[in-house]
C-alpha cells in the first residue's frame, strides 16, 4: 500500500519556521525490528547539513519512523519518499505533517523496503534497521537512474568495513565490493544515547557516492574472485589457489567455458599449472588480498580471463 501526496513548489516553504524533534508518547518501539528513533536534534541537523541537499532534490528516506529526521528534510527538500514497514510510524508520520505547510512534499510508501520497487531519488538520507545493512546498500547501488548520493546511518563497526582501505584490519570482500561501485566516506560517528531506545552499538554516518557511469565488469566474475580471495584474505593468493575446493569451482567453471568455446586443439589443461602461470607472470603469487586495491583485483581478474579462467 501506499499513501502519496502531490509534490508543491518550494518558494512558500522556505517562509515556514522550522519543525521541531518529537518523541511521541505510547508508542513503543521494537529493538527486534531495528526501531531506534534518532532524538538528538544536533545530531539530526548535522546528518541533514553533510547530506548537501538541494531545493530542487527528491530525498529518499528508509526506515523515517516517527519523523524526526524526515521533519528536518522537508524543509530542505523540493519532496521526501519516506519507505515504511510498520504501520504504525506511517500513522503518526502522516498525522505529523497533517495540516503543515509541509504534507504536500511528503511521500510515504507503506512496505517493505527490500521488497518494493523504489522511485526516482537525487539522494537518499536515512537511519535503517542494521540488520539489513548489507543488502539494501547493495541493492542502492543497483538502483537506476543513479543517484547522486547516499547519507546513511550504520551500525559503527559496519561502516568502518565499508570505508576500510587495503592494509586496514576491517578490509574485506565488503569494502571491495562496496568500493568499486561506489565512493565512501565516513562523516561522523554517533553514540549509542543519542537514540531512543539506545542499541547496544554505536553508530556511525557515511555518504556513498556511486560510480557514474559503473566500471565496465561483470559483477558476477568479480564476485566470485573476490570471494575466494577473502576466504582467507591473509594467505598468498598462491596458497588460496592451491587449495582443493578452490580448484573444484575453477575445473568445474573450466570445463563450461571449453564447452562454450572449444579450444581449436581440445587438449587437456593442468588447471594447477594454469592457475600458478597467471598468477607468476602477473605477479600475484605471493601477494595476499588483505593488501590489494580495486585496480589490482580488476587486474587480476582481467589475466584470469584472458588464460580461460572463469569465477561464475
């Protein structure tokens, strides 16, 4: 379901005092659901001024519940898409812009975020339930027409994986992944009291930018190489692909490949021999993923290729 209203123009808006934070009473918040309602009104305002919102943007909101950043976005804002789950918040969201100069710019879509088909957005700025960090990222960056940025809180540990450069203990298939579609940055940290109620975490706010247009790589090749490199992101990329398992996906993907595209001799090829030559001549051997940048693994991936060896 979902409720919508008209967008305004954004001249008289401007005119209006600013909206203040609430906490509304008798409603009771689900830690299970990830319903921790940002209180702190410093906090709110700062997350809404790094955003870098435009008077012309459409500002996505996930997870608004009771309003008080969505409050702050439409005074900044030409409209706000807010998408939420628990019928609940879109009552009081809705009873909260009812009669305002503001209930004209807001949007709000009552569903599931990972299962709706979001609109057109310039940026989206919003506090989600960290359980679903990982795959609504993911699926943000999937999103077309490509947005200009992404304002989100996380879980703090979460965000500094995604903003964990090569040598960093945090590095990972995370911040690989994340980082070749998308330029991140972390902003601020925020504490655990600054919400209502308080998780067990701090938090933490970073601005994902993608990459327009996407580097030109199938994803699911990249995928696959990059999750055999950081199942043991520490070992020499030799030893990872001396390793059995490792081995049996590569003959297995070998042997499609050859059958897509006969070799003109039909040889029989040692996988192994194979694997250690690109590796050698590319000078890999002895590097380990933990250390190596997008450009590298690209690289990597670009030889693999090249010798028949496929990762999907």
């Amino acid at each position: 379901m979902a409720h919508a209203l008209s967008a305004r123009g954004r001249g008289a808006a401007r005119c209006h005092p600013p909206l203040v934070l609430a906490c509304p009473a008798g409603i009771e918040f689900h830690k299970s659901k990830g319903q921790h309602i940002l209180k702190n009104p410093l906090v709110v305002q700062s997350i809404v001024d790094k955003a870098g919102i435009k008077s012309t943007d459409v500002v996505l909101e996930i997870g608004p519940g009771t309003g008080n950043l969505t409050m702050k976005l439409l005074e900044r804002a030409k409209k706000v898409i807010a998408v939420e789950l628990d019928p609940r918040m879109v009552l009081e969201l809705t009873r909260r812009v009812q009669g305002t100069p503001y209930q004209n710019q807001l949007q709000i879509i009552h569903g599931d975020v990972m299962k709706v088909q979001l609109p057109y957005f310039d940026i989206c700025v919003a506090n989600i339930p960290y359980q679903i960090s990982s795959p609504l990222t993911f699926k943000l960056l999937a999103h077309r027409p490509c947005f200009r940025a992404a304002v989100i809180m996380y879980q703090h540990e979460f965000a500094m994986r995604l903003v964990a450069k090569p040598g960093d203990p945090a590095y990972s298939r995370l911040a690989v992944n994340t980082q070749l579609l998308a330029r991140v940055n972390h902003l601020l940290k925020v504490g655990r009291n600054n919400f209502r109620p308080p998780p067990k975490v701090d938090s933490s706010v970073v601005r994902i930018e993608p990459r327009n247009p996407a580097p030109p790589v199938n994803l699911l090749e990249w995928d696959g190489l990059v999750r055999l490199c950081f199942g043991r992101k520490n070992k020499t990329l030799g030893a990872i692909f001396r390793q059995g398992n490792t081995l049996a996906l590569l003959e297995q993907n070998y042997a499609v490949a050859q059958a897509l595209h006969r070799a003109a001799d039909g040889g029989e090829v040692d996988l192994v021999a194979a694997v250690v030559e690109v590796l050698s001549g590319s000078g890999f051997l002895e590097r380990r993923s933990a250390k190596m940048t997008q450009d590298d693994f690209l690289q990597l991936l670009a030889v693999f290729n090249t010798a028949g060896i496929h990762f999907a």
